[in-house]
C-alpha cells in the first residue's frame, strides 16, 4: 500500500507534537523539516529509499552532518507518529569533537564588550538580558521566567520541554533587577518586556544583539543569544569541573550534550598539547 503526505497528516502531525508536549521551538522545527520533505516528494510515495535519497540530498547541498541528523530526528518522529516504523533511517555517524573553531565561540572578553556596547547606546534592558542568560545559563525562551517574583525571590522555577528546574540568581544580578522592575515600575510577571507589555521573544533580542556587534568590536557570527549559555557552560566547568552538576544547571537530559558546550577552542587544546613536552 502506497504512503503520502498530506497537509491534513502534516497538520495533524503538529497536533500530536503538542499533545506530547514538545516545545513550540520543537514543533516550529519538526512541522518545518516535515514540510521540507513533503515538498521535496512532490505528491510521490514516501518510501525508506526515498527518505535515504533525501538524506543524500542534503549532504551534496552542502549541509552539515548536525543539521543532517537533526533533520533525520525529526523525519523519524513523523514516521514514528504514522507508524511508518520502515521509513525510519539513521543518523550520520559523527566523531566527538576534540575542540570548537574560534570563530564560532563567544568569549568573556567580547561578552564584556557587548554589555558596554549595551550601556553606552543606554539600553539597559538589553545589558541586562545579556548578564541573566549569561549569569544564569538559561536558554533565551526561559527567560520569560525570570519574573519579578523570582527576582524577590533569588530564584526562578522553569518549567520547559516537560521539565522543571530551579535557577538561582546571584546577589549582584538580584540586585540590579530589583533596581530595574522598581525603575520600571513593573509590579509583577516577567521582568524584561516590550513596550506593549509582551515578555521579549527570540526575535527581538537577537536583533537587539546584532545591533550591538560594530560597537563591541565582536564578529556577529558570534552573537546570539545561545552562545551567551555556552559562555556560562564553559566558566563554571572550568571553575567546579563537574559534568554531571552542569547537566542539571543547563537543564540538559544527556550529559553528551552539555560535553558539546564545554569543548576548548583550538587555540587552547594547542596549548595544552605544548605542555606535555613530548618533543625531546
């Protein structure tokens, strides 16, 4: 019996997404890489050979071995929810990363120039955003959890991807968001909003970022506002060394994860290499 993707399968497809209670960045993803494929079968059966063709597709497009598996993830989650258990194909096999480009990475140095950056074109907010995801490690779409209540508090409860976490905010953090809500005059709900009282999204902070990026000096491949996370990752591994610890923080389920945040950058595994003096 022949298969195809419809768009009532697709729309359905996106029901029970939110029904297992994805994210809505999970089921923006997963709806949008089944909709690519749907549109690259152009009303042809869906077959294992064809999804396979399509994982080639994207390879001889040029697209990274991540994005490839990520894409597959979500094509198996559609396959699994149709009970299409013979469509489903593999991952790529990808070899652990020893060290991270330079290039890609954010660190302290530029992070501190970014919040100057902030300060000087007197958008305190925005300062503000940058040190709590970067004091905090929280994902940009926690953010809105960070409420007046949580500030009074010293601490915030997330709740996301069907889990719950504590997050705690340094007394010097504290300190300057009470200052800010009672500046603000926001009495209660989430600290950082628009002008229309709406928690600030993805989008709006972003752009906020890359706004920042000539007068930080920092290049804008590196800005946003998941590599401030990685920031906070990479400082508190190389202060307490526990892996396990970092886990929890970042609200990761899998501590390979949270090895993917915390890699050195080439610059510093070729330092640790000089240091073995193997060379005689």
């Amino acid at each position: 019996m022949e298969r195809f993707l419809t768009e009532k399968i697709l729309h359905r497809f996106a029901e029970w997404l939110e029904a297992g209670e994805k994210s809505p960045n999970t089921i923006r993803k997963y709806t949008r890489d089944a909709v690519a494929f749907a549109a690259y079968q152009g009303g042809a059966p869906v077959t294992r050979e064809t999804v396979i063709a399509y994982k080639q597709k994207l390879l001889e497009q040029g697209y990274a071995i991540r994005s490839v598996n990520s894409t597959l993830a979500s094509l198996n989650s559609l396959f699994a929810f149709l009970s299409w258990e013979d469509c489903r194909v593999k991952s790529l096999k990808l070899q652990r990363q020893v060290f991270c480009p330079e290039e890609k990475e954010l660190t302290k140095a530029e992070y501190e120039r970014l919040c100057r950056a902030a300060q000087n074109k007197h958008n305190r907010r925005l300062n503000l955003i940058l040190q709590t995801i970067c004091a905090t490690g929280i994902r940009v779409s926690e953010l809105q959890f960070i409420t007046v209540e949580a500030v009074r508090a010293g601490e915030a409860t997330v709740s996301l991807k069907g889990k719950t976490r504590s997050v705690f905010l340094v007394k010097s953090l504290q300190k300057k968001l009470l200052r800010y809500v009672a500046e603000q005059r926001i009495q209660s709900g989430p600290v950082f909003i628009t002008r229309s009282g709406k928690p600030m999204d993805r989008t709006n902070i972003w752009r906020e970022m890359k706004g920042l990026c000539r007068a930080a000096n920092v290049d804008p491949k590196k800005v946003f506002p998941h590599n401030l996370r990685h920031l906070f990752a990479r400082v508190f591994y190389g202060i307490d060394k526990d892996i396990a610890k970092l886990a929890d923080i970042l609200g990761h389920s899998s501590i390979e994860t949270t090895r993917l945040y915390i890699i050195s950058t080439g610059q510093e595994h070729r330092r640790r290499m000089e240091r073995m003096h193997l060379i005689l």
